[in-house]
C-alpha cells in the first residue's frame, strides 16, 4: 500500500514539474517574439477579434478592396493600433489608384523597413481628430494633422478637398469617419 501511495505522488510530482517546465518554456517563447519596447508586434486593439461590435476604421480598410496599398502601408508604419483607437479620429484614405499616381518606385522604397519614419509621417498627414462630415468640413479653411502640420481646405464646386485631395466618398466608422480620398497628401518638409 505504501508503494503504491508513493508511486502515486512520485507521479503526481513529475506531472506538476512537466507542467511547470512546460510554462517556463512557453514564457520563453512569448519573450522572444516581443519587440525592443516588450510588446508583440501583434498585441494591442488592433489585432482583438470582435465580429460583434461596429467595425472601426481599420476594420473598414481592411474589407476595402480599394485601400490594400494604404493598409500595407499603415502595417509597415505599425500603426494598426493607432486607428482602433478610441477616437474620434478623421482618417483621409487614398484609393490604391491615388498610391498608383505617385512616381514610378514611390510607394515600394517607403514600405522599406529604412524608410518606416518617412511612411509614418506620411500617413499621420492623414489623420487628424474629429468625426467631421464633408458639410461640416465646408466651414474649415485648415486642419491640424496628427503629424503636428496643418492642411489646407478648400471648397470648389460644392466639393470638399483637403491638402489638394478630393473626397470622394465617406464612411462612418465606430471610432470616427473615413474620408476617402483620390490622392495622396504629402507633407511638407521641414
């Protein structure tokens, strides 16, 4: 009896000390995939599952057939959890014919890992807070972008263009509104 009852909690033990091995391992693991910061690349709102809620504004561009090239860039800038975020927040997307329309080469030496601050820079051009529609934007003549530089509004025939870009169509979204846009606004070197 006594065997067995030693048999028993020897393999108890061995079982406890498997489970605490494999733990220890699987932290290991989970370490080495972080970034400098400690964070996954893929951690944060951005990459939560939810089919219940009402999609935000990356949850829109990434359905769009129309905006592939702008959510690559916007991954290659690692920005994905800047637009999930509450917001409110204006986005102006460029269609992929907008990003077609840019110099020969452009849109590939950006998405280089090298060029990930001037990517950035770019995109936050195209963002600025508020949850404006194109009526309401009529009353603006500037608007300050998350990049801390301003754009220019103008109104030409009854339509709304921002840093020289038309919006041609706008979508509400849970976290603010996206304008989309037929070209890409490039910021202003300082």
């Amino acid at each position: 009896m006594k065997t067995r009852n030693t048999a028993a909690l020897i393999l108890a033990l061995s079982g406890f000390l498997l489970l605490l091995s494999c733990k220890s391992d699987a932290k290991q693991t989970a370490s080495e995939s972080t970034t400098a910061t400690g964070i996954s690349k893929e951690e944060g709102q951005a990459f939560v599952e939810d089919d219940i809620s009402a999609p935000n504004i990356l949850n829109i561009a990434i359905q769009s057939e129309d905006h592939t090239t702008l959510v690559a860039a916007v991954q290659a800038a690692d920005l994905e959890n800047s637009l999930v975020n509450a917001g409110p927040l204006m986005v102006f997307a460029p269609t992929n014919a907008a990003f077609d329309e840019l110099p020969a080469g452009s849109v590939e030496d950006l998405l280089k890992p090298e060029n990930k601050e001037a990517l950035a820079n770019i995109l936050k051009y195209h963002v600025t807070p508020g949850n404006y529609d194109r009526e309401f934007l009529k009353k603006f003549k500037k608007l300050g972008q998350a990049n801390d530089q301003n754009v220019l509004i103008e109104v030409r025939e009854d339509e709304v263009y921002v840093g020289g870009a038309k919006i041609v169509a706008s979508i509400p979204a849970s976290n603010g509104i996206i304008h989309v846009v037929d070209k890409v606004m490039l910021p202003s070197e300082e």
